[in-house]
C-alpha cells in the first residue's frame, strides 16, 4: 500500500471517529471536558416530504460523497454500486437508469454539454449520455476519484486521490492536459471539486494552496496559499483544501479544513476579505451571505461582502453536521444521528427539528424552488421542503 493510500486511510478513519454516533467530545483528542448536548427549543416547522427514490444501496462513513446534480428539469444520483439514475424533479418519476457493473462509483455527478459524469475507486472517468444513460466514454486516470467531475469550456475537468488535476475532451474523454502536485504525509479523504469560468479552472490542494490553470492548454496561471502547515505533528499540520470553492459573481469563495476563508475576487485577482470561520463541508449561500459549518459543527452566517460574522449557532456543536443548506428563509443542516435542524437565517436561531430516520445526508445537497434534493447513507435520493 503506497503512502498517499495509507494517508487517506488514516485520515479517514480519524474523520470516521469523529463522527461516530454523530456525536463526539473534546477530551478525546484535546483534553478537554465537553461533551456534545442536544439543544433544547420548540420546534415551530413542517416538514414534507414530496418524494424518495432508491439508489439500490447504503452509503457508509468515509464510503463516498455522493451529491446529486439538478440540470433543467430534472435531478441526476449516483450510488456507490454503479448505478445513476435520471428522475423529474418535480414527481421522482425515473426517465433513465444506468448500471455499471462491477464499479464502485465514489465521486459523482456532473453534468452538462450532454454528458452524465462519476468517478469510480478504480480511477475510472465514465461519461454517460444525458438523454439516455448510455456509456459515452471511459477514461483510465492514475487513481481513485474523489470528487465529482465537472463540465466548461468544452472540456472535462477531472481530479483524481494522488493530487492530480487532467482536463478531458468531451466528445471521446482523452486526456489534453495534465497538472500534479505533491500530497502532504497526512491528508483528509476527499478532493475539493475544481471550478471552471471564464476559461480559467480553480482547483484547491491538499497542500493548502488554491491554483488557477488555463482551461485549454494545463498552463499554470498563478497559485496561491489558502492555508498553512501548521504545528508539530501531521494531524495538527492538516491544511486540506476540500471544500468546493463556490463561484458566485465575480467572487470564488475558498476555504479550508482550518484557519480561513478567503473571497477572491477573479476579476481583480485579489482578496477581497478573510475571516477565520473554515470549514470541511461545502457553502451554501444567498442574495447576501454565506452559510459554513465549521469542523465543531458551529453554524456561521457571514456577510458576503465583508465576511463579518453576522451570527453563530452553537447549538450543534461537538455534532457532525452537514453541509448548511440555504432554502429560502432558512438554513437546514443535517447531523450525524438522523436529525435534520432548522435555523432561521434573520437571527440564527434553532426554530425545527425533524427525523431522517437515522440517515445521514451523504454529499451535498442542491436547492431549488423551495425544495431541497439530498442523497441519504441509506442510498436513497430524497426531495423535501420546509415550512412555518
């Protein structure tokens, strides 16, 4: 077993721990006396339920990050076992499914220019086609895909476990380019997702560090420190950048597995703010702020222009929670032993509290239209919404 194996191993069966019965304490690793609480309040919302669709197969801790991909009128799934999965966003009503045997798909889905795209432990890149579900290609990388695919400018974009970065053809998946860059001894299971705009392609590493690459040709543009190694033993010296840098306007913001979160500005090429809310799950944001949680389960509202803290709820903390989702008035954010929270965004306060039947939400979700599409670790594909 290689290095960088063995580290993503190691790394995740930290993670693993951590999130054990969705809760955990600080004396396990920094002795400190706390313990996670459940919040107390009265819980003033509805959930409902619109529909659910099975993949076929549980997702276990540390398994894969499936999320699921909204394109026009429908929402695209993948399971761990090979299957995919087209369905009308508004019923469930399946249009396609897929199989692909003897795959284990650990990354996935992206979608766009007619193509369905996942990753597979074995390194495999499959592209299938959009209005059918047929195998378009199959690309052969280096190593286990860890985050999903994504489509821009005519190109695949495509980041496999050993710190690689390749840029696919659409039409027959054959590699144009290809970046590398060294892996830390210790490094978190998972890879951010790269971000494709205005030609250019942003990729966060493991390493700390944010770099931006010409989409058509691979050339390096410039690279930049998000994070730094810091302390005096591989755990206190993780800087992973695993969290989807998430592009709105003309801002790309980026944060990483502790110390900060940055708003660059791809216009200018210059930092706009830095706070020092980070965090291991993907953002979600609105028409004026973000919504993190950090790795203390601590949920932040910060200004998007400023990156002032508008508000934290401590009401999860010690707990793992999900990515916060933005749906409408409020954030929902799943934790670790099947419960699914409501905060309202004005105050942050904790205002619902439902049952996902101990599930977990695997991924990130995706919101439209006052709906939320999540997939849950009992392999099902779920549409919810919430209300007061």
């Amino acid at each position: 077993m290689n290095k960088s194996v063995r580290s993503l191993l190691i790394a995740s069966l930290l993670i693993s721990l951590l999130g054990a019965c969705g809760k955990t304490s600080k004396t396990d690793f920094f002795g400190v006396e706390e313990k996670a609480v459940k919040p107390k309040f009265k819980s003033t919302t509805e959930l409902k339920r619109h529909w659910k669709v099975s993949l076929g197969e549980k997702i276990g801790q540390g398994d894969a990050l499936l999320s699921p991909a909204l394109f026009g009128n429908h929402v695209y799934a993948a399971s761990i076992k090979g299957r995919v999965e087209k369905v009308i966003a508004e019923t469930g009503a399946r249009v396609w499914r897929s199989k692909l045997d003897k795959t284990k798909i650990t990354a996935g889905v992206g979608v766009g220019s007619g193509l369905v795209l996942v990753g597979t432990d074995n390194g495999e890149v499959v592209a299938l086609k959009q209005d059918d579900g047929s195998v378009a290609w199959e690309t052969q990388l280096d190593s286990e895909i860890l985050a999903s695919p994504v489509i821009g400018n005519d190109l695949v974009i495509a980041r496999s476990g050993d710190g690689k970065v390749y840029g696919l053809d659409t039409f027959d998946g054959s590699i144009i380019w290809t970046i590398s860059r060294q892996l830390p001894k210790l490094t978190l299971r998972g890879d951010s997702k790269p971000v494709i705009t205005q030609g250019v392609v942003f990729a966060g590493f493991s390493d700390g560090n944010m770099a931006a690459v010409e989409a058509r040709s691979g050339r390096a543009l410039w690279d930049f420190p998000i994070s730094f190694a810091r302390g005096t033993n591989d755990i206190d010296r993780l800087a992973d950048v695993d969290t989807d840098p998430l592009l709105v306007g003309e801002h790309l913001y980026v944060t990483s597995y502790r110390e900060v979160t940055h708003a660059l500005n791809i216009k200018s090429q210059r930092i706009d703010w830095s706070t020092e809310v980070s965090s291991i799950n993907p953002m979600s944001y609105d028409a004026a702020n973000l919504y993190m949680s950090d790795r203390y389960g601590v949920i932040h509202q910060l200004d998007r222009r400023s990156g002032t803290v508008n508000w934290s709820q401590k009401g999860l903390r010690l707990f793992t929670t999900s990515a916060p989702i933005s749906l409408g008035a409020y954030v929902l954010v799943g934790e670790g032993d099947g419960g699914l929270y409501v905060l309202r965004k004005a105050d942050g306060e904790l205002i619902g509290k439902h049952s996902l039947g101990a599930k977990r939400i695997v991924g990130e979700p995706v919101a439209r239209d006052g709906r939320v599409y999540f997939v849950d670790s009992d392999g099902a594909l779920q549409a919810l919404s919430i209300s007061e």
